[in-house]
C-alpha cells in the first residue's frame, strides 16, 4: 500500500486558527492542508500522478474484484481503467474522478479508513447507487466506528462563487432521505461483508445503519470529508518548495477554509443536529488543473487499451 507521500500543512480544529466569533469554539470543522513538491523547479506531476494510480483499484473495483487481482498490479490497473469516465458533462467540474481517487487514498492513509462502498465501480453500473456521497468509508477505532461521506472537488478556482456550489452540495446530502439512502447501499453492497472487522462490529454497524433506526442518534458518528483539489497561482508561480511559499498557503488555505464554513454554517439551519455531525475541509493546491486531467485521460486511455 502506498503511504502517504504529501506534507501536511495545518490539520487543526477550525476554533484554533480562527478568529471570526462565528467560529469560535466551532470543535467539529476541521481543515487539513496538504501540498506536494519539486524537484528541478518543478511540480511533482509524475509524484501526484503516481498516487492516484497506486489508488485507483479502491475506487474503481469492488472489492471482490480487487481480492481476485490480488498481486497482479498491471491487471489490476486494466480493470480498474475499464470503469474509469474520461470525460464529465460539466466541463468546470471535469476532473471530478481524479478527485474521488485522490480522496479515497487520503482516506485510508491519513485518516485509517476503511472503503466500503467504491463509488466509481458502482458508477458504471444501473443499480443508481452512484448518488450521494462521493466516498463512503468507516473508521473503526476500537469496538466501535465513525461514519465518512465524502465530497471531492476538482476545480480551477475556490473563490467565493466555487465555494457556494459546494455548501448546497454538503447540505443537500445531509437531508434524513438521503442519509438513509446511505445507509441502505452500504448494507445491500456485499463490500461490507468483505472488510477485516469481527463480527461483533459488523452486527453492530449494520444495526446502527438500519433504516428502522432514527437517523438521529447516528449523526454524532457521522463525518464529512470534503476534499478540494484547486487550481493554485501560487503554486504555479512557485519553483522550490520554500518556508515562504508553506507561508502562503497555510493563509491561503485558513482564508478559504473560514469562508467556506461560515457559509456553510449560514446555510445549515434545515439539518437537524447541524452541531452534532462532523466536517473536514481538505485543501490541495495544483499549479495547473488542465496538465493533471490531461495526463490522467491518456494513461486512463493507454490502460483501457491493454484490455
């Protein structure tokens, strides 16, 4: 398994690097800044491509599939790419698997968890499991579990206007309707069954998930990763990966962090138990979006070509 190759800038709680009284003692917004770096005054491309086709067979294959690869990485790669889209009907937000991939590597190397429902894989198919959250994952800690839905972005900008877009999209998904929606894929997909958990935690999880239960009593495990890739002008212009060029992101990433949750926060009167359930921003700058799509739809193409 690849390891988790970039530098974290901030992973903090949001009430520790804000000062907006909004903000204050806000515990449950978190923000994690994370950046790659150069070699030869240049952006690792070939290091950030690397890590999304180290990732690819988590998204792309369900896990049955994956356990039948099992150390046959070119193979692997092939399937994975058979169920990979090369092209997205809003060109703004193209790029958006690039984004699923990069956060599901994220998920299992940063926060330890755990895929249960591959939604590329699930993408392909006519079971409409595809809606909803982009990544679904459990974190298991000890005897007991958390619950993670996740966003991923891929955008040229995070200006305010970008940033709306993503507010409607978190609140939208946290409707009880679509939550329950939710729920109920996790435990209709035999992924669940696949996972190294005992069988006192899985009876426990698919309990808990049951839609007879209150979504209510759930929301206090639930989290929500949402991973911003964006297209950065200072990463374009920068050639080293220098203390002043760390500076400037880390402002950049606190700025856009703040205002992204206070809108959100402005947005989150129609969730019940808004305060109970858990967010992250996950920001990642790229010096230029077009070179990494590019470079993604070729070996994509080059791979589905092998088959």
């Amino acid at each position: 398994m690849a390891g988790l190759s970039f530098e974290v800038l901030v992973d903090d709680t949001l009430a520790s690097i804000s000062s907006a009284p909004e903000l204050i003692g806000v515990v449950k917004k978190r923000i994690l800044s994370l950046i790659n770096d150069f070699e030869d005054s240049n952006w690792r491309y070939p290091k950030f491509q690397s890590y999304l086709w180290d990732n690819i067979a988590q998204t792309a294959l369900s896990e049955r599939e994956r356990s039948a690869l099992v150390d046959q990485s070119h193979s692997t790669l092939i399937a994975a790419a058979q169920n990979l889209r090369l092209t997205d009907n809003d060109t703004i937000g193209q790029g958006s698997e690039i984004a699923e991939v990069f956060l599901y590597g994220l998920m299992r190397h940063h926060f330890g968890a755990l895929p249960v429902v591959p939604k590329i894989f699930y993408k392909q198919n006519a079971q409409d499991n595809a809606k909803g959250a982009d990544s679904v994952h459990i974190v298991v800690d000890g005897d007991d579990f958390t619950l993670w839905f996740g966003e991923a972005k891929f955008y040229n900008s995070i200006s305010d206007y970008r940033l709306d877009s993503i507010v409607t999209s978190v609140i939208n998904s946290l409707t009880t309707d679509k939550l329950k929606k939710e729920n109920a894929i996790i435990t209709s997909v035999s992924d669940l069954d696949g996972l190294p958990l005992t069988t006192a935690l899985r009876t426990k999880i698919k309990a808990a998930l049951d839609n007879r239960e209150s979504i209510d009593g759930l929301k206090p495990k639930i989290h929500i990763p949402i991973l911003l890739l964006h297209e950065c002008a200072l990463t374009s212009k920068a050639k080293d990966l220098t203390e002043s060029y760390k500076a400037e992101i880390i402002a950049f990433h606190k700025e856009r962090a703040q205002a992204y949750f206070l809108k959100q926060i402005s947005a989150s009167g129609a969730v019940h138990k808004y305060s109970d359930i858990n967010f992250h921003i996950i920001l990642f700058p790229v010096p230029s979006k077009e070179k990494i799509v590019d470079a993604f739809v070729k070996a994509v193409t080059f791979y589905k070509g092998q088959k």
